[in-house]
C-alpha cells in the first residue's frame, strides 16, 4: 500500500489530533497509543482532510512557509503515515 | 533527589485503577495478591480532583482499569468530566455486566475506545480461566462496541493453557471487528507471579503462537492491528518497563496510592503517596516513590556500565524485586545478570508440567494468602 497522488488523504477514523498546551506540541491520539509530533509532521497531518491531495498539502505548505522543494520529504512522512493506519485514502 | 537535576518529563498517561472489586477471577491478575485488605475507594470528587490535576500537567492517554471499572457507579460522570478536559478515554474492561445501553450511556459520556479481554477461543476454556460463565456475553458485547462504532482493541492474555488455540483466537478476532488485538504474554506479578509454574509456557508453544502471529500480522496489514507482547523471560534482554519509571506514566490505585508502576505497590521502602494527602504535581515531582528510578544513580552492575542502560534502564525493578529480593539488581531476565538462573531455571521448570491447581483471583484466596 503506498500513496495515491490523485486521492483525497483524511485522518483515519479512529485517530485524533490534538494541541497539547503542556507539552507544546501536537499529539496522535489513538487506543492506547500517543505519538508526539515535530512540527513538521504536526503542519501535514493538520492538511489530512477536505479531501485534500498530495499535491494540495505540498503547495499549501510551499506557501506557508515561502519556500519550494517539500514534497520529496512529505511523501516520505505521509507513506509512513499510511503505513502505520494514521491516515486513509 | 535521586536523578538528574534537570525537572522530570511530564505525566503523559494516567491509568485510572477505579476499584480492586470484579466478577471475574483470572488467575493471572495483575492486581495485588492482598487486594482484598484494601476496602477504601476514593470517592467521585477524589478522582475528578486527580484528572483535573494530572490532566493539567500533561497527561493525555487515561484508561479506566481496575478490577472492573463497570462497577464503579460513577464511570460515566467521570468519563464525561474526563472526555470535557481533553484526554482520551479508554475504558479496559471484562465487558461482564455490560449491555447495550451501557455501552450507548458511555458512548453519550465521550468515552473514545473500549479495550475487551477474552481469556480463551472457545468457550469451556475462556469460562474456565475466568473462573465464571462470561464467554458468549462478552463476545456480544465485542459486536455492540463495533456496532456503535467505538474503536475496538480485544486484549487475550497468553499462557501455558490457551497459547495453543493462537490461531483461533485471530479468527476470533477477525469476526469480531476488532481494530487492534493484543496477544499479551502473561506477565508474572501479582497473581499471575503465584500461579507462574501452571501459566509458563513451553519454549515450543511459544515458538508455535509466534509464528502464528507473525503470519496473522502480514496477512492482516491495513485491516486489523495485531501486537504480540513477547514475554520477557524468554528474550535474554530486559523491557524498558514503564519507558523509565517515573518518566511517562502514572497509576492511581483504587484507594489512591500513587505509582509509577501499577505494581510498585509492592516494593519496600518506597513510600508511595496518596493523592489524598499530595497534589498530583507533588507527588510527581517531589515524591520519594516518583524520583527513585530516575536517572541512573541508582544503578548497580552490571547496568552501571552496561551500554543499553539508557534503553532499557536496567529492566523492570518489580520483576528485580520479586525474582532476587532487591529492586536496585538488574532485571534478571537479562542475560548479563548474575541471577539469571532464577529465570532460566523457571523456564526449565516449564518444560515439565505442573500438577498444582490454579489459584484463582478472588477474596477468598486474597485474604487466604495474606494470612
């Protein structure tokens, strides 16, 4: 199962996102299980949704951050993603 | 203090031990062979106080454990003021007693997952280890929770008398709906510690479910998650229990001892304080219990020097404790331990079988052994 360029990617159902004020960070919350995010994977996993494709989120975040070149690195994270059942398609 | 300087790393999980009370009588409960000298419970108002607390240092992950949490009268109010402060919610539970309308109040509450235990594939064996009838029910009340679309983890302890039915039991699984299913090897503490010769596999059961278990996890990739907790005995290598005591997670006790680990209540001179007379934040923080394993002071050889002692931090102390009488030795499951033959000899031991009778988790038992 690898990524489909041309699909919309969401978090998967039985995943939650969530700001953690006292950690200052995002986390991945799901049956007894926490992943802590950087703000890298926290800023993509943000975009896992309105049907959102990969080339959405990488011109989205190309934008946001005024620079280029990001979707080598946010294919890896999301194929990682997908692997673990963090996100579907 | 005992450590390093530097302020310890937040509580991340709570585990929420709501009472020692249940139906079931499993004869590798973790609970405290002694349970039943411990009648006080904290009351509704004691637990918010501690979710309130715990939640605002940090603490996200919350399961609801016990005994059996569905005693508790309470369970939805709490889960409700737990749900509004922003954890996860993850109920543990036997699901005897459990119905359709419980599972619908709780899902009203906010609960986000139910964890359900089955002991066995069929249904003379899971009634037997359970020491009552429950089988059938808990297998309808594995359908409702996926009926009413709750995320569903099925939890089968494993030991010496069903490891072999492995392959049933995932068939099970699959039937179920279940999302995660957790194959825990039994951990031997507290009961399970005094029924170990009856619950030990062989080394050949274990290599049999393994295999079993490892073809179930390729085969079900991106449907069902399957986790097999390999049991430690037999790895030569030490977990990194509780990912460092102290560190990450948090149990209340349901009288409201605190412990870095659900059975640090049985280590001596640890002190462990009680949320009744300590705020969560001193009893992280500043409590003798919570600063005892942090760092590495504490440490002894052969971990002193041991180049894996920031990845396991010398193992798990209670199993330390209970094996070789000192929490500070090194986990004797790990090979470099110079009383490895305490475990070694046991799973030699297991090659022959036993014929004591198990004895089951119940209060007759508990006040028999205590006396």
């Amino acid at each position: 199962m690898s990524l489909q360029s041309d699909k919309g990617i969401q978090l998967s159902p039985t995943y939650r996102l969530q700001w953690e004020e006292a950690q200052n960070m995002f986390v991945l919350l799901y049956p007894e299980g926490l992943v802590e995010l950087n703000q890298s994977s926290a800023e993509i996993l943000q975009l896992c949704k309105d049907d959102n494709t990969l080339s959405d989120i990488v011109s989205t975040l190309e934008q946001k951050f005024s620079s280029t070149g990001l979707e080598p690195d946010i294919i890896n994270f999301l194929n990682t993603a997908l692997d673990n059942g963090w996100i579907t398609q | 203090m005992a450590g390093s300087l530097n302020k310890p790393s937040p509580p991340r999980w709570l585990l929420a031990e709501l009472t020692y009370a249940c139906p079931l009588q499993c004869p590798y409960c973790s609970n405290p062979i002694d349970y039943a000298s411990i009648n006080s419970e904290l009351s509704t108002d004691d637990w918010k106080r501690v979710l309130k607390q715990s939640r605002d240092m940090g603490a996200v992950q919350l399961g609801f454990s016990g005994g059996e949490p569905l005693v508790r009268k309470d369970l939805s109010e709490l889960i409700s003021y737990s749900h509004d402060l922003g954890y996860y919610t993850n109920l543990i539970t036997s699901g005897y007693n459990m119905d359709e309308a419980k599972i619908l109040e709780l899902k009203e509450a906010g609960l986000d997952h139910i964890q359900v235990s089955l002991q066995a594939s069929s249904k003379e064996l899971s009634d037997f280890i359970a020491g009552t009838e429950s089988f059938e029910h808990k297998k309808n009340v594995a359908k409702l929770i996926k009926k009413h679309g709750y995320p569903m983890v099925l939890c089968v302890v494993l030991h010496r008398e069903n490891i072999h039915q492995m392959k049933d039991i995932l068939e099970m699984a699959i039937e179920l709906g279940a999302d995660f299913v957790e194959l825990a090897n039994t951990q031997y503490y507290g009961w399970a510690h005094h029924n170990r010769d009856q619950l030990m596999p062989t080394q050949q059961q274990l290599n049999n479910a393994e295999t079993i278990a490892n073809q179930y996890q390729a085969s079900q990739k991106g449907n069902m998650k399957i986790y097999y907790v390999v049991p430690d005995y037999y790895e030569g290598r030490p977990k990194a229990c509780m990912n460092g005591l102290g560190t990450t997670f948090l149990t209340i006790a349901p009288d409201g001892l605190a412990l870095p680990c659900h059975s640090a209540r049985q280590l001596p001179n640890f002190d462990c304080p009680n949320v009744n007379d300590f705020s969560i934040q001193d009893i992280w923080n500043e409590s003798k219990a919570f600063n005892y394993f942090r760092g590495d002071d504490w440490m002894k050889e052969p971990c002193r020097s041991c180049k894996d002692k920031d990845k396991d931090f010398g193992g798990c102390h209670c199993q330390a404790f209970l094996l070789t009488g000192d929490a500070h030795n090194t986990d004797p499951v790990c090979s470099l331990s110079p009383l490895h033959h305490t475990v070694s000899d046991a799973i030699t031991q297991a090659e022959q079988s036993s014929d004591q009778a198990f004895l089951f988790r119940n209060s007759k038992n508990s006040k028999l052994l205590n006396n």
